[in-house]
C-alpha cells in the first residue's frame, strides 16, 4: 500500500509539474509570437533548466539569435544539436553563424558545411563553403576604411542609420526625449525609434540632438531617412501606423512601412504611404538614387528570394512609382539583405548574413554597370566585426560617410561610426576566361524536350553541374576556358545521349534523346506503351493467347516503371452502327484492363475507356446512313480497330 501511495503521488507531481510546464511554454511562445524576444528568451530559459525539449531549445536560441545576443545563442543551439536533429537544415546556418559572431571561425564553417550537404542549392551554403571564401582576406589584410565611433551622438541606447541633408545629418535613435519614454517596444524592452537631427559642427560636442516633429515621430518605429535630390521629399521608415490607426497582419505582426513627406513652410507635411506598402508584409530602409528616378528599399513581400531582399522602383515624378522589381540573385540570398544606400557612382551598399562575411551582418558594395548590379565585395575589417555592421553610407567625392554597429566597445546597443576611405572601395578583380556554352534536348521527332536532366563533368570524370533544361528545353553554362568537359543528356522513358567538348571558343550542343524500346508515339503525337496490335474476335471482348502476350509486355513495363499511370484506350472503325461500336469499343477496353490488373497491377494505376469510331486515325469515315462513306482497304481499316496504352502521367516516387 505504501509503495502504491508512493507511486501515485510520484505520478501526481509528475502531471502538474507537466501541466505546469505546458502552461509556461504557451507563455513563451506567445511572447516569441509577439516577438518578445527578451520576455520569451527568460521564459524558455526556465524551461530548458527543467526540461530542455527540441521546441523549447529552438526557441530559446532564436529569441537570442534574433536579439543580437550571439554567445547566448550559440550555446542553445550547441545543446539543440547535442540532444535533437531538428528537420529545419536553418538551424544550422543559425548556429553556424552564432558560432562566426563569436569568433569560433573554425567551429562555424564545420556547420556551415552540414548546412551546405543538406541544402546544396542554397547559395549561402555555396558562398561560406567556397574554396576561395577567405576568412583571413577580410579580417587582417589592409582595410580599406578608418572607422571611428562618433561618442557624443551615441547613448546607452541604439543609434543607427546616418543621412546628410545639406550641413546636417538624420539618424535613428531610441533615445530618451525629455524625462519621458513615450512606449517600449517588446521585443528588446528598449524604446521605439524616432528621427532626430545634428549639424554635422556639433558632431563631435554634447549638444542634445533634436527629434523631428511630431508629424513624423509617432508613440512607434520612425527610422531610415533618405531624400529627393532637391531635399524636398523625405522618404522614411514607419510601422504600418497611420492618422491614429495600428494594423497588424493575418499574423498579428505589425509591419513596417515606407512613407513620404513634402517640405513646406519649414515643415514636413503632406504624409502619405507608398502604394505598395501592404499590411501582409514589411517595406523598409528607403535610398534614393542620385537622379531621383529609383527608391531601392528593403521588403520580405512574396516574390523575395530570401528572408528580407532589395528591392527598387521607379520614380515617376508625378507621385507615381514604377513596378517593383526584385534584384535578383547576384545581390539577394536565401538570407537577410537590408539597408541599401546607393551611392551618387552607382555604388549600392547593402548588409547580408547570406554573403561570405567576418559577422552576423556585413556590409558589401555592388557596383552599377550596364543596368546590372556586380558580384558583391566585402568591404572587410574595420567595417565589418563579428557582430551587425549596417547602414553604411558614404560620399564618393568627400570619401567620408558614416556606419552602424552593435560591435564590442561601442557607447550601447547600435552605435554610430564615423568612416573615411583609405582606397578604391571596390577592387579591380581581373575577370576569368569564361566561354557561354548553350544547349537543346530534343527527342526523335525532334521536339525539344522540357525538364530533362543535364549532367556536366569535368575530364576527371567529376560532375560539375547536374541540372534540369528549361521549359522550353533548353539549357546554358559558363564555363571556364580550354577545359573539356563530358555532357549527358537524361530523361524517363527516353535512351540517354552524351556529347564531349573543349570549352576553347563558344559551343552550341545538341542532345538528341530517342525513346526508350518501351514506348513510341502514336497517330496523334501520345506517349503509348509499344506492343504488337491487340485482336479480338469478332463481336467478342475475350483475351485470345496473342493478345494476352501482348498484355503481358504492359504489365512488365507498368512493374519496371511503378510511378506511372496510363489509360488503356480502345477504338474501333467506321463501319457498322456507331453506337454499337462504341459499346464495343468500351466493353474491348474494359475487357483488357481487367486482365492487367488481374496480373496484380493497382487498379488506382490504370483506367479504361472507349472511343467507338470517334477518334479515327485516317480519313475512312462511314456514318450509319453511308452517306458519307470513304472506300478505304482492310488495311486501312485495321489502323482504326486498335487497343493503346496512354501514358497519362508520372506520379511522385
């Protein structure tokens, strides 16, 4: 009795320590939800001292991950990956770039390599497992900047975000205005951020700095400042709150905006959202191009490769804008790029976590050349460090601008940082010898053949490549010069074909795939199983010997190739009584797959249907009145009396 007692209230405490811990994770979770990442960070903390689950073990990294708080998260990843295998290969580039934020370079690019073999695709993967990806490059070798933080602009609080406007600059700030904090936002309990103002004279003095108006600070975010070239538009950063009303999205996530205001009288005025802003997703960090025809920007809107790209538009001048259009993969990846700022040469700097970089965030350059943006250049150590570097701005004719960080030794959380260029901010990289090599697949009837797999290797016999040609069955590679090279072409159903070439001028190359001895094409271009005609005799749907064998030839193939699913058609000619012959036609059908999946074949995989004399295959119609009747040989007829297997589709593996 006592050892049952003992049992029992073991299993009492047990449940409402369970029950408790349940309640306490829908209390971290909420706080993660309302990206509280500071309420939700101490929650899970508790839990993983109790009862450190796969759930509560991610979270916990996430909450410090998403708050800058990179040796916290570290160490919760590194029990996540000691205790759990999560299914989101994102965990690994997390802490492999947890482990990058605090100098554990050697650790980081192991992960970084399990990230790379379990997403290949993934350019992050591809650009922090590049052979040529040179850590030391872009830490210790010559800078090409001298950063120095600006002390008596930066607080205990997050300053970022510098803009010049004539003798005085723009930043952000969460700074505290007066002996009041007008609101905290939850997910650092620090305030919201406001625009204030310095002449560029007092930068260097403690003179408090000036938060703009009311009309543009709100009790929300304001941030990221940029200008039309005459400085009478202001572009800028908001929450989606506007004329007193806060909307969140299906989510309950309260999203960020780009609006616009008009300097009149002294005064910002005339403030209105940007008509692509959405409450469904975020539009921020707004640079206007020189000419003020483009305003590049940061959004996660759908269409985005990665989590948060750039974006530009056109500026129309009429307070219209252009189509929104994407950057591409060149400056976007599957990570975080953010705070453009395109400079008066056509210089666009940008901060990434999906770059190769020294940090979390890092700041690259990407020139403008012929419309297209260029391979993008790490601006190295001291503008980058092993933490946020963003918000880079500079002037290419003074060659001083101005940085963000939330490095070591700063005054607070972001600081901001006087930069001055000590050489050209983008080297000369010699360009590799690189030849276009372009492709088609084409099968016999010389149709070119859409997503058929191209497998490229080198002459070690190494693949270099392995893709798939596009719709229109057409593939291209850039491949270095005086190098041979082995191509293969590759598609279900079909015989392979391989061609070599040299890569010493530009190639065009034909891959010619033939059908496998399985299928051919009928009358109407249809992919149909390849059997001797099927007969019946007449009037009659039983399956003589030489149509079982034949029946068996389709059985054997639907076993070689388990995805497939076809439909086994019967038609018959014109002549005689067309609704006759369609009953025929259907009950010949039947009769057939019947005995296919008598021979064990799924009936989900096949299915029947007759066409009587509708579809023939040549001109000898015959309606039952004969009034239209075209003479036509036994031969000719026959060609109509057929029984095909259709190939109808390929069902996933």
């Amino acid at each position: 009795m006592k050892k049952t007692i003992q049992l029992t209230l073991a299993l009492l405490i047990s449940t409402l320590s369970l029950f408790s811990q349940t309640k306490q994770t829908a209390t971290a979770d909420r706080f993660f939800d309302n990206i509280s990442y500071v309420d939700a960070a101490n929650k899970y903390k508790e839990l993983a001292e109790k009862n450190p689950t796969e759930h509560v073990l991610k979270r916990l990294g996430d909450s410090y991950y998403y708050n800058v708080k990179m040796k916290e998260a570290s160490e919760a990843y590194a029990k996540l990956f000691k205790n759990f295998t999560p299914e989101e290969s994102e965990y690994m580039f997390k802490y492999a770039q947890a482990l990058r934020a605090v100098g554990n370079f050697k650790e980081s690019k192991v992960w970084m390599q399990k990230f790379h073999q379990t997403k290949l695709k993934d350019s992050r993967g591809e650009e922090f497992t590049d052979k040529n990806a040179n850590i030391e490059a872009i830490k210790n070798e010559k800078p090409l900047y001298e950063v120095s933080n600006l002390v008596y602009i930066n607080t205990e609080n997050s300053d970022f975000g510098v803009t010049d406007y004539n003798n005085i600059i723009f930043f952000s700030s969460t700074r505290k205005v007066g002996k009041f904090v007008k609101n905290t936002h939850t997910r650092n309990n620090k305030p919201f951020l406001d625009i204030f103002y310095v002449s560029k004279d007092k930068l260097n003095s403690a003179n408090e700095k000036t938060p703009l108006s009311d009309e543009i600070n709100t009790k929300y975010h304001e941030s990221s400042v940029s200008f039309s070239p005459d400085k009478k538009i202001m572009y800028f950063t908001r929450n989606n709150y506007n004329e007193g009303r806060y909307r969140k999205d299906e989510k309950g996530y309260n999203n960020l905006k780009i609006y616009r205001a008009e300097y009149v009288n002294k005064k910002w005025i005339n403030i209105i959202e940007l008509p692509f802003n959405s409450d469904a997703y975020s539009v921020g960090h707004p640079s206007v191009s020189k000419d003020g025809k483009r305003l590049y920007f940061t959004s996660n809107m759908p269409g985005s490769i990665g989590q948060t790209d750039i974006f530009y538009v056109a500026i129309n001048g009429d307070n219209t804008y252009g189509e929104v259009k994407n950057l591409g993969p060149k400056v976007n990846t599957e990570g975080r790029e953010m705070f453009p700022f395109i400079s008066d040469d056509d210089v666009l700097y940008f901060s990434s976590d999906g770059h190769f970089g020294i940090g979390a965030l890092d700041v690259f350059s990407s020139k403008l050349e012929n419309g297209r943006f260029q391979k993008p250049a790490n601006l190295k150590a001291p503008v980058n460090s092993q933490l946020d570097d963003f918000a880079f701005s500079i002037n290419p004719n003074t060659k001083k601008g101005y940085l963000s960080s939330n490095r070591k030794g700063g005054a607070g959380d972001d600081d901001i940082y006087a930069v001055i260029e000590l050489q050209k901010t983008i080297p000369i990289i010699e360009k590799p010898c690189l030849r276009v090599i372009t492709g088609t697949v084409r099968d016999q009837m010389n149709q070119k053949i859409p997503n058929a797999r191209i497998v490229l290797k080198d002459a070690k016999g190494i693949i270099v490549k392995d893709t798939i040609t596009n719709e229109f069955g057409d593939f291209k590679y850039k491949l270095t010069c005086n190098k041979n090279y082995i191509i293969t072409g590759l598609k279900e159903y079909y015989k392979n074909d391989t061609a070599s070439f040299t890569t010493n001028i530009a190639s065009k190359i034909k891959l010619n795939l033939s059908m496998s001895e399985e299928f051919t094409l009928n009358d109407v271009n249809e992919l149909i199983i390849k059997i001797n005609p099927i007969y019946f005799n007449f009037n009659k749907t039983d399956i003589r010997p030489d149509a079982a064998r034949e029946l068996n030839k389709v059985v054997a193939v639907m076993e070689k190739y388990p995805n497939m699913i076809i439909a086994g058609n019967s038609h018959t000619d014109a002549r005689g009584n067309a609704n006759y012959n369609q009953k025929l036609s259907e009950r010949r059908a039947k009769s057939t797959v019947d005995y296919i999946i008598s021979r064990g074949i799924n009936p989900d995989r096949i299915s029947d249907k007759g066409y009587g004399e509708t579809q023939l295959v040549n001109g000898c119609v015959d309606n039952d009145t004969h009034s239209n009747r075209e003479k036509c040989t036994s031969e000719e007829h026959q060609a109509n009396r057929r029984t095909e297997f259709v190939i109808i589709s390929f069902r996933k593996k």
